[in-house]
C-alpha cells in the first residue's frame, strides 16, 4: 500500500516537473512573439508554477486523507493479531471448562 501511494505522489511529482517546463516552453515562445515581456513572463511563470504546486499538494493531502480513511476501515473490519492470540486463548480455556463439566 505504502510503495503504491509512494508511486503515486513521484507520478505526480513528476507530472508538475513536466507541467513547469511546458509552461517555461510556452512562454518563451510568447516572448519570442512578442506577445509577453521578459519580466511578464517570470512573474506569468512563477504563478502558474505557485498554483501547480498548490494543485498538487491538494491532491497529496486528499490521497493521504483517503489512504487514513481506508486503513482506518480495514481496521475496523478486522482484528489484530494479538487480539486473535487472545481470542484463542479464551476460546480453548472456555472448551477446556466444558469439557471438565461434562
């Protein structure tokens, strides 16, 4: 679970990285127009940058909320394996008891 979730976050990581250097090409070819200035097209680049970054730590946070809500309901349908041990236990001083009063 923990290398699929892993996978997924470098997936995006690298998706953003791609983003920014699609970004930084397009731009340079408005520049290259004559349709942005060169100082117009860092302060353009920076806050589609800043906004990536925001989209993929919104996407981060809602994976992990998911994953926290999903191992929280696996626990919940299951038991630990000390409380089986337990339970085991329990069980076979319970059998033991009835098999003495029968």
């Amino acid at each position: 679970m923990k290398d699929l979730l892993n996978r997924s976050l470098s997936l995006g990581i690298g998706i953003i990285a791609q983003s920014k250097e699609q970004i930084e090409k397009t731009v340079e070819e408005l520049v290259n127009k004559g349709e942005l200035t060169r100082k117009e097209s860092a302060e353009w680049v920076d806050e589609l940058v800043k906004k990536g970054e925001e989209a993929r730590q919104k996407i981060e946070s809602n994976v992990m909320e998911r994953v926290q809500r999903t191992m929280g309901e696996q626990q919940t349908r299951g038991v630990t394996r000390e409380e089986f041990d337990e339970l085991s236990q329990r069980l076979a001083r319970l059998e033991q008891r009835l098999a003495e009063n029968q």
